[in-house]
C-alpha cells in the first residue's frame, strides 16, 4: 500500500534564544482508493523556512587574554582597528558577521600554533622575527594576508616533513 503525505500543520515558534523557527506537521495518510501517490501542494499561506541557530557568542576580552596579546596585537592579527577591539571587549559595539569571522579564524590558527608549542609561548613566537618567515615575524604574516604559510607550517609539522 502507498501513503501520502499531508500537510497538517505549519506555525512559527521562538526558542530560547530568540532564534524564530517553523514547526511542521506531516502525516502520512493512506489514500482512499490504490492510486499513485502526489506530492501534496502546500497552502498560499504556507512559508518555507530553515532554522539556523544563533551563533555562539566570542568574549574577545578573553579571547585576547587567552592569547597573550594586547589590544594592538589583536587588532593585527585581525586586520580591525585597536578601537574595534576595545569596543568588543567593552561591548559596547556589536561584533559583525565578518569580524565573527575573522576572530573565528583568528582563534583556530592559535590553537594549531598551541598544539605544536606550549601555549604561553605562543604571544612571543608571534612576535618574534622568524627566519623561516624571511626574517618576519609570523604577526606580520598575517597582517600581509598570508596566514596560508602558517597553516602550511602547522600541516608539515603534523606531518614530520618540516625542512
């Protein structure tokens, strides 16, 4: 025997978070008579949508602290002014989606960097001119754009092929 699917019930619903989502109710529902089964057509009022979860909030001043660096530093690392990180940490400005991004990206890095040497001397590793660098240090690096080298320092290491 075939089933269909109806439809019953479709309504919006607001979590915890403030995050809206749709609630939908389907049953399958045996049809009347063998024919073969159609996909049902959802109501004029019918609104399609996804729920995506709020993202995890970044407390930067502790991001910051974590890492051993200053305001400044943060704000190279990041590529955001010293004024934005101040904000952030006050929080008395909101951080955007590409600044969420980018201190997304910039905590991941450090934490590979932290796998390979003991944290607390990450901040100086940072900071110190690198030879392997030509002579930058890998703060610099990132603030050209070139946090790839870095990433491919961290994956021949994790692979024992460092020169």
């Amino acid at each position: 025997m075939q089933y269909c699917m109806q439809l019953v019930d479709e309504r919006p619903a607001e979590t915890e978070n403030g995050t809206v989502m749709t609630h939908t109710k389907i049953q399958r529902k045996a049809p009347s008579k063998p024919t073969r089964a159609k996909a049902p057509k959802p109501s004029p009022r019918a609104k399609r949508s996804i729920a995506i979860a709020a993202p995890q909030p970044i407390n930067v001043a502790d991001l910051r602290r974590h890492l051993g660096l200053s305001q400044e530093e943060l704000a190279r690392l990041t590529g955001y002014s010293t004024r934005s990180i101040a904000g952030w940490e006050s929080r008395q400005q909101q951080l955007s989606a590409s600044a969420r991004q980018k201190l997304t990206e910039t905590t991941r890095l450090t934490q590979a960097l932290a796998d390979l040497m003991p944290p607390n001397q990450l901040p100086n590793w940072l900071r110190t001119p690198n030879p392997a660098f030509e002579g930058q240090s890998p703060i610099q690096i990132i603030e050209r754009g070139e946090s790839d080298r870095l990433w491919q320092m961290i994956f021949q290491i994790d692979a024992n092929v460092a020169n």
